[in-house]
C-alpha cells in the first residue's frame, strides 16, 4: 500500500507542475545576469539608494554583485545588515547567492545598456 500511495503522489506532483503558467517559471540565467542592479531594486526604495552606490563603484549588474562578499556589501553599504539582506532576500528568489561569481560571464556592452534606457 505504501508504494502505491507514493506513486499517486508521484503523479499528483507531475500534474501540478504541467498546469503551473509558463510566465511564472524562472527567468534564463544570463538574462538575470545581464539585468542592471538599479532596476533590479527599483521597486523597494529603501534599496535604490544602494543600487546607485553600487553602481558608482563598478558593479553595475547582477552578475558583478553577486561575485562580491557579503564584508564588501555591508562596507559598501556603510554596515547596513538590513540593506544586505535586502539585496540578499531579491537574489535569492531569482535562484542566486552572493559571493557566487560566474566564471565567463560579462558585463553587456554600454551601448547595450543605452538601448535599454531609451
């Protein structure tokens, strides 16, 4: 009985994830990568501040923050934990962790980057 019960909830778990919407599935990594970190943290005030400051000092996108330490964020953030953690809490709902850099990966080429403000 035990091994019948599994294979129905076997089935169960395929049949959920067939009917979960393909919008909410997660986005490519180098698109995420690619992303810059000031509309990254756009929609939470608290962190726009600290997208700049970051910006300012050479870590543009994702993918340059997320090669960076948690002692070189909180430096960065003048040791604001909560800022980090904030930026922590973003990055890891798009799968990614801090102190992981991605070896190859670039930074897109400015004019790229102008395209995508215009």
């Amino acid at each position: 009985m035990g091994s019948r019960m599994a294979f129905l909830a076997d089935d169960k778990d395929d049949d959920i994830a067939l009917t979960v919407p393909r919008s909410l599935a997660p986005p490519r990594r180098e698109s995420v990568l690619d992303r810059d970190v000031v509309s990254l943290c756009s929609r939470q005030r608290q962190l726009l501040e600290f997208a700049f400051r970051l910006a300012d000092n050479g870590h543009t996108h994702v993918g340059d923050v997320i090669a960076l330490s948690r002692y070189t964020l909180l430096d960065l953030a003048d040791g604001c934990d909560d800022l980090v953690e904030g930026l922590e809490l973003i990055l890891g709902h798009l799968g990614l962790a801090l102190d992981s850099p991605v070896p190859g990966w670039q930074a897109p080429a400015p004019d790229m980057i102008d395209a995508q403000l215009d």
